[in-house]
C-alpha cells in the first residue's frame, strides 16, 4: 500500500486547528451544563443550612442551574451553527 487512498483527503494544519477547536468549544457545553448544576447544588445546600429552609432552596438552585446550563449550551449551539453557514464553497 502507498498510503494514497483517493476516498481520504489529507487536512492541512489550519484545518486541524479549526477542527480542535470546534471539539474543544462543543465540550465546553457538558463541562458547563455540570458545573452550572453542581454550583446550584452547593449554593443550594449552603442557603438551606444557613435560613433552615431545607429542601426549598436547593430545588431552587438546582433549576436554576439546570436552566443556566442549558442557556449556555443554546448559546454554543447556535453560535455553531452559525458559524457554520458562513462556511460556504466559495469561503476561503
């Protein structure tokens, strides 16, 4: 085999880095719906023990959190796609 299969093309380097950097922004989406969560939690948690109101404002945060992280993630999906549309034939 001479390594040229004419079904594969071969990615230059900005290419590469563009596709590294589209895997790194869409992770981003799990690494903050999580975090978002987890910090609803904690504040949640915190509150309760402090006011004695136990598990009113942690269901509080928790949806609280569950709703900024999927607004991120929104975000994120939309600014990728919309990036995508510019990426025509013609775009260079």
């Amino acid at each position: 085999m001479n390594g040229n299969n004419p079904g594969h093309r071969i990615m230059d380097n900005r290419e590469k880095k563009k596709m590294y950097l589209t895997v790194a922004d869409l992770s981003t989406m799990g690494i903050a719906m999580v975090l978002c969560i987890l910090l609803g939690l904690a504040a949640g948690f915190y509150l309760d023990r402090t006011f004695g109101t136990e598990p009113i404002l942690t269901l509080l945060f928790i949806f609280g959190g569950i709703l900024a992280g999927f607004r991120i993630m929104y975000k994120t999906y939309m600014r990728f796609f919309s990036e995508g549309k510019s990426d025509g034939p013609d775009h260079k």
